[in-house]
C-alpha cells in the first residue's frame, strides 16, 4: 500500500480505525511545514519541538476521541492547534514574540536597533540568515501571515480563519509583511543572486 | 449620457456587497514578483523536528491501543 499516494482524509480513516501508519504518513508529510511554522514564531529549538509535540499530541487525542470534523482540511486544522500554542506559550510568559506589535509600527524604527548590534554579522552571514533575522523583525502579525503562507502552504481564506480576521487584513499583512521586508533589503542592500 | 452612466455604475459597484468568499486571493504583480524573488531563501529555512520528537509522538499514540 503506497500511502503517500493517500488522500489527508483516507490516512485519517486508517488511523482511526488503527493503523498507524496513517499517523505516521500525516507527519511524515507536514513536519517540516508545522515545524518551522512554530520555531519560526518562537524563535527557540526546544520550545518549538515541546509545542510541535503538543501540537500532535492534541491531534492524536482529538482524533482518537472521533472529535475530528471531516469537512475540515488536516493542515489548517494542525496549524490552528499549533499557532493556539504558541499564543498560549506567549500569554504564559507575558512577553511579545516581535520588536513591535502596535499599528504605529515604523520599520526605520527597528532597523536603527537593529544596525548598532548586529551590522558587522549581517556583513558575514549567509543571505538565508539574514532573511531569517528580517523575517523575525516583522510585527508577529505580518510574520505570523508569511510564516502560515510560506511554510504553512496556507491560503489567506484559511490564515483568515485561524487568526479570526477578514481574508482582505490576512492579505493587507502579507503585503506589509513583503513591502517591510524589501524595505529592510534595499536598506541592508541585501542581494538574493546567489 | 456619458456621466450619467458612469454615476449608476459606480453606485451599483460601491454599494455591492463583496462576499469573503469572493475575493481574489492574490497579492499584487509587484508583491508577487518580490515573493517569488526570495521564495528559494525562505526554503532555506524550512526545519524539522528531532526524531527523538517524533518517537514521543508515535508512542503517545501507541498507549491509546
């Protein structure tokens, strides 16, 4: 049986009804993309994987209750149970995980900041690096929307859904999101040639 | 002729109601042409969970037999 050719929805009917390897293709085919969406957010190895683990965890309990709703996709679903995590973690820990989060958010404001420590790294690092570093200077909002977008493989109807917003503000976020990262380019005169 | 045209369809268009559902899911040609430019860097930063993750997973879902 080649499960890689199953549907989302066959792999959970085997799980369900016992077969593990339904569980195991569904993470075989979606932990990197849920993964890095976490560790991109979190910023932090171990955290990431506690709430990659959590994330699953959930899922298997969920699933093993009969509580999945069918009509639902599997990957918005997961990623809902991990970014719901994630602002768990945050709200746990009473700290932001962005420079800023307000509407007056300046991004010249930021690069200031962001020149004085880390200048003569940005010089030497890798332009995947450096992308990285940009990506996580962005209000969490933007990144948040770039990160499910990216990595998620989400569509900004589903990205709406989960962050409870219009699909018009997931994509004016991802605008802003790939405006303040060009910004912040240009400014480093950063090149993607290579 | 000309105007008043142009002031009923305008008043049809601003005054339609847009459904979620129906909205374009793209970005603009200038946004996309910059996402599509640094689409092979973000790849680079795709991850994966430790396998050490994984087993505690596949065990926790194992103790439910």
């Amino acid at each position: 049986m080649d499960f890689q050719l199953r549907s989302d929805q066959d792999l959970i009917h085997l799980y369900i009804t016992g077969d593990e390897a339904g569980l195991v293709e569904l993470i075989r085919r979606y932990q990197s993309k849920i993964y890095t969406s976490i560790y991109l957010l979190v910023k932090d190895e171990y955290l990431a994987e506690d709430i990659f683990q959590d994330t699953f965890i959930k899922v298997i309990n969920t699933l093993k209750a009969g509580k999945y709703n069918e009509e639902g996709k599997f990957l918005p679903w997961v990623t809902r149970i991990a970014h719901n995590l994630v602002i768990d973690h945050f709200r746990r820990e009473k700290r932001a995980p962005m420079v800023s989060n307000g509407d007056d958010f300046d991004i010249f404001e930021v690069l200031g900041n962001y020149d004085e420590s880390t200048e003569d790294r940005m010089v030497r690092e890798q332009t995947h690096k450096d992308l990285k570093t940009l990506i996580q200077l962005l209000p969490s909002e933007q990144k948040e929307v770039l990160i499910m977008r990216h990595f998620g493989d989400l569509s900004f109807k589903e990205i709406a859904d989960i962050t409870d917003v219009s699909i018009n503000t997931a994509l004016g976020r991802m605008r802003y999101a790939l405006n303040n990262l060009r910004k912040m380019m240009q400014s480093k005169e950063m090149s993607l040639k290579n | 002729m000309g105007e008043i045209f142009t002031n009923s369809f305008n008043a049809v268009i601003n005054n339609a109601p847009v459904k979620e559902s129906e909205v374009r899911e793209n970005l603009e040609a200038d946004d996309l042409i910059f996402y599509h430019s640094i689409r092979a860097e973000l790849d680079l930063l795709k991850k994966r969970p430790k396998l050490q993750t994984i087993h505690y997973i596949l065990d926790h879902s194992k103790s439910f037999r």
